[in-house]
C-alpha cells in the first residue's frame, strides 16, 4: 500500500474535500482522511449557502439543495418584521449529501479518501493515524489542516489556536419538522431576547421542515443556547417536532498565522468564518482550493501567493465584518430597533439583486447619529 503522498489532507469537510479536489485535478496524488465513517454526519451546521460567495469556486449540483432561496424576512426585537426579495440568492443545503459528493468528487479525480482514519499526531512530514483500531504513518510533501473548529493540526504545526469567550459565537439548533412556513424565504431575528451578541435564524429545508438555532456571544450573557432556542421554539412553534438537535461553536477569530514552510490550514481550522453572519462553508471551501493551488505550485518548485490570495479574497472582508461586529455587540435592544428602523427604510419590501452588507452597514451608521458616534475609530 502507498503510504506516501505529495499532499495529506485532514478532514473531509467543505474545505478539505475542495482542497482534495482541486490537488487531485492538477495531478496531485492525495490523501484525504476523515474521522468518522460517514462523511457529512453528524451535521453540525444551518446549510445555508450564499450562491455569491461562492461564486467561480463550485458549482452546486441539484442534488445536493434541500431548497432554494427567494429572500429574508427581518425581525426586529419588537416582533416587527420586513422581507427582502432577492431571486436565486442561495440555497439550504443537506450536508449529509453534500459533503459526501464533494468528497467523491475528490475521490473521481484521483484522491484517495479514508474514511475512520483519524489523525492523532504528526512527526517531521508524517501524519499518524489510527485507522480501524490500528496506527497507521502516511508521509506528506504538503500538509492542509481542514479539521475544523477544534483543529488539531494547527496545533500541532506550533500555532496559537485557542478561541477565548470573546471570539467565540456559541450555537443551538433544531431540525424541526410539523411546521408551516414559506420555503422560499430565511427568517432572521435579532435582540437580546433570543440572542444577545448573535442572532436567531430559520433556514427551510422544505415548507413543513427547516433548521432553526441561534448564536449568542458568551461574554454578553449568563444565559444558555439552548434554554433561548427552547424558549423561542415552544412560543413560535408550540406544535413542532425536533428531528435533530445540533451545538456547536463559529469561530469568529482569524489566526495570525495559518500556514507555515509544508502545511496550510483552511476553513473552520484557520477561522475564516464569516463573523457577522457565522457562515463559514464558502470561505472553507475557498481556502481549500487556494491552499491546494498553493501547494500543487510549491511541488513544482514555483512560488505561491496564499498568504496574499487568503488576505485579498477572504481576510479583508472577514475584518470589516469583524468590526461592524464589534460595534453590533455595543448596542442594546433600542439600539437595534433604530438599526431596523433603517434597513426597513434601506431594503424593506424591495427586490434586489446584489446586497453589499458593507454598504448597508455604512449607510445605517451614517443615519443615525448615535451609531456613527459609537462607530467612530471602529470602523473608519
Ligand atoms: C450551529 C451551526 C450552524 C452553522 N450554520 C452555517 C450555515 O448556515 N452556513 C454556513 O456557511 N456555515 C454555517 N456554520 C459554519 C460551518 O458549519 C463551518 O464553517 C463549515 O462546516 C466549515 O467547514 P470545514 O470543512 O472547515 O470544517 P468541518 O465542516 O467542521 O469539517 C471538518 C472535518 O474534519 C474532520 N476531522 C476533525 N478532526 C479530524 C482528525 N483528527 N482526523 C480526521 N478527520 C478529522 C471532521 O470529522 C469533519 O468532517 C454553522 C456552524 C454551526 C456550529
């Protein structure tokens, strides 16, 4: 058996199965390991995809779409709400279809994908792994680090991983079924009520199903996710059924290193979630082929820009957000109301076709003089 690869990739999430997938396309040979037996279960994730984020990346194939998406619907902390129509914005996707198809992709173009391989260490350019109760060594010429929110590998190559209180959005869901919404549009709802320092979502999988949750900031409250989510779901939907429950944590900090001479980390293991919206599968599925890229350069003695792709592509963006962020978790709930008031103004009731959450955020800050005092050395 070959236990030697010019590229191991660790985890076969979004990111390193289209960190697979690319390597493998450009001639790569490539080994890609998973923990668990299934890929894709358990699901730790809302599904949503932004189709612009994503963009010249991947193409989603039907088959992975649970369904499609028209638009949002907006609440206030009041109950007040405002729906934005924006045609074809995305998708709520079945991971458990999903992240196995792109590892299969991988897999069609030459990976080599093992599933309960788990990586337990690395020594020099070897990557331990205990494989069906025994341990196994496969030696890597690159390495890319795509094991998610509690990535090892990026400790294992020497980097600070630690996520305190502060960088950290801490999530509840429910896949819920019995219930009757619009399919056609995501709910979002912001306030202290259900979710001071995040906010509260519904995704539809179908018009009887969808993924609810909410993501709070620890340090802004005592409260538990899951006693919030309890709380919203008994009084919005006394009758629904809880098909699956779902916790986790979105980082909401960029490393300052996250890669090194043979390795590279990429999606949730290098923190490039998004920190307003907590959405990570796009950038993770970005950096992925970045990295690849990178490395498949590196192999043929050719100079790579992933430090600068990764800045220009994903951390410029992930730093403005990361402070309308922080200017997010100074309002209370009056505050928020003002913050409504205006997008309602903005975008209630329109159609749109392009929404630049950048521009959105400058323009409520500029109507309002309170947000623009509070934003002053924040964001500009
Ligand atoms: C409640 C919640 C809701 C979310 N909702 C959304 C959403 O709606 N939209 C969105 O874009 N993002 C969402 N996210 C974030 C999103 O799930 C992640 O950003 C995304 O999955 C990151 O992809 P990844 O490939 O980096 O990591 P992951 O998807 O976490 O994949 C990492 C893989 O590595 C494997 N692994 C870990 N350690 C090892 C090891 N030692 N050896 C082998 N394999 C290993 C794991 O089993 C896993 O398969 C949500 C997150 C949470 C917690």
């Amino acid at each position: 058996m070959n236990n030697k690869y010019d590229i191991i990739v660790v985890g076969a999430g979004p990111a390193g199965s289209a960190a697979a997938l690319t390597a493998a396309e450009q001639g790569a040979s490539v080994l890609l390991l998973e923990e668990h037996e299934n890929i894709g279960v358990p699901v730790q994730c809302a599904e949503a995809l932004a189709r612009s984020t994503i963009n010249g990346y991947l193409d989603i194939k039907p088959e992975w779409i649970c369904q499609s998406l028209s638009g949002s619907i907006i609440r206030a902390p009041d109950g007040d709400e405002f729906k934005i129509t924006y045609p074809d914005v995305g998708w709520v996707l079945d991971r458990t279809r999903f992240d196995p198809g792109l590892a299969q992709m991988a897999k069609d173009k030459g990976a080599t994908v093992r599933t309960k391989a788990k990586a337990i260490g690395i020594q020099d350019n070897t990557v331990i792994v205990s494989e069906d109760h025994t341990q196994k060594n496969y030696t890597f010429n690159f390495l890319i680090g795509a094991d998610g929110i509690a990535s090892r590998v990026g400790r294992w190559m020497g980097i600070d991983t630690r996520l305190g209180p502060h960088r950290i959005e801490v999530c509840a869901g429910y896949v819920l079924e019995g219930i009757d919404i619009d399919p056609q549009y995501a709910r979002v709802i912001f306030g202290h009520e259900y979710a001071p320092g995040g906010y509260a979502w519904l995704f539809p999988k179908s018009r009887t199903s969808a993924n609810v949750g909410l993501g709070i900031a620890p340090h802004k409250t005592k409260k538990k996710a899951y006693a919030l989510l309890k709380k919203w779901i008994r009084k919005e939907f006394p009758g629904a059924v809880i098909k699956e429950k779902i916790f986790g944590g979105v980082p909401a900090r960029v490393l300052e290193r996250f890669s090194g001479k043979d390795f590279f980390l990429v999606g949730d293991a290098a923190r490039f979630t998004d920190p307003l919206s907590g959405a990570g599968i796009a950038n993770g599925i970005k950096s992925g082929v970045i990295a690849a890229r990178s490395a498949v350069l590196r192999l043929h003695g050719k100079k790579d820009t992933y430090v600068k792709e990764i800045k220009h592509k994903i951390l410029d963006e992930i730093a403005l957000h990361f402070q309308i962020r922080s200017l997010y978790m100074k309002l209370n709930d009056d505050e928020y109301g003002e913050v409504y008031k205006i997008g309602r103004e903005i975008l209630g009731g329109k159609t749109v076709h392009d929404l630049n959450v950048t521009h959105v955020a400058k323009a409520i800050i500029q109507s309002s003089p309170r947000l623009l005092k509070l934003s002053i050395g924040l964001l500009f």
